[in-house]
C-alpha cells in the first residue's frame, strides 16, 4: 500500500513539473535579445534619416528665401522637383520606421507577458511551443521589414546625393 501511495504522489509530483521550462525561457531570452538589438539598429536608423529630413528643410528654405523668377529651366525644374520628391519619400520612410519602432514596442511587451507566463506556468502550456514559433516569427518580420526600409533608404540617400551637386550650381547661379 505504500508503494501505491509514494508512486501516486510521485506521479502527481512529476505531472506538475514542467522539463520545458528552461528551453522555453532561453527561447524568449534569445527573442528579448533579437528585439534589443533591432530596436538599437532601429534608433541609429531613424537618427539617419533625421539627418537627411533636416537637409532637406535647410536646401528647401533655401531655396524659397532665393527664388525670385517665374520661370526655370527644364533641367532646373525637373531638378528641383526630383528634390520634393526626395524630401516627401524620407519623412514618408521616416514614419514607416515610426511605425515599425511601436511595432517593436508591442512586441516586446508580448515577448514579456509570455516569459511571465512560463514563468508562473499559467495559461495553455501545450501551446507554448507554439506561441513562442509565433514570436520568432513576428520578429523575423519585423527584421525583414526594418531590412526593406533600410534597402529604400540606401536607394533614396544615392539618389538624393547625386541630385546636391545639380541644386548646389543651380543655388550658385542666381
């Protein structure tokens, strides 16, 4: 009768015990970890295309305190028309990163409650595989996605740099 009675406890002690946890909590570090180091990328991307905002304010007062005629060049106008373009596509990619920065925001408050989670075993844990494959790949979309704008950034920065020298001898000729 003993032998029943230490087994069943035995079996009960062993049921509540969860051999996961620890390969669930190194998951979630690795996701917090990933995170981290997207949102510092993120920072010193938006920072980037601050810097190009700005220069783009500076060339455009400069230009609306300079310009006196009513009438320019082809070459000018289609000049200083790519330049507008350029100005709207980086506070457009600008507020793409913005998004993409709360999105990181959300996600790792997500990432948290999870680990909080697993931590008080609460919650489905049959589905914590699966809920941790989720966040891996939430956050492989959010880099994939925070790779795209760094790709149009990289484009629009070439862009943008080979139209200052045309500006700068338009600015230089009035």
């Amino acid at each position: 009768m003993k032998f029943v009675y230490y087994g069943f406890l035995f079996l009960l002690f062993f049921s509540c015990l969860d051999f996961k946890k620890s390969n669930y909590r190194d998951s979630i570090n690795s996701l917090a970890n990933k995170l981290s180091s997207l949102q510092e990328k993120q920072i010193e991307f938006i920072d980037s295309i601050n810097f190009y905002i700005n220069n783009s304010i500076v060339i455009d007062s400069i230009f609306k305190s300079t310009y006196k005629e009513d009438t320019l060049s082809l070459y000018n106008a289609k000049n200083i028309d790519l330049f507008l373009n350029y100005k709207r596509n980086f506070t457009q990619l600008y507020m793409e990163t913005l998004f993409i920065d709360s999105i990181i925001f959300l996600k790792r408050e997500t990432i948290e409650n999870l680990k909080n989670d697993i931590q008080k075993s609460s919650g489905k844990r049959a589905k914590y595989d699966y809920f941790i494959s989720f966040e891996e790949y939430e956050v492989s979309r959010i880099n994939n996605a925070l790779k795209e704008s760094q790709l149009k950034f990289k484009e629009l920065k070439i862009k943008y740099e080979d139209l200052l020298p045309k500006l700068n001898s338009y600015f230089l000729s009035l």
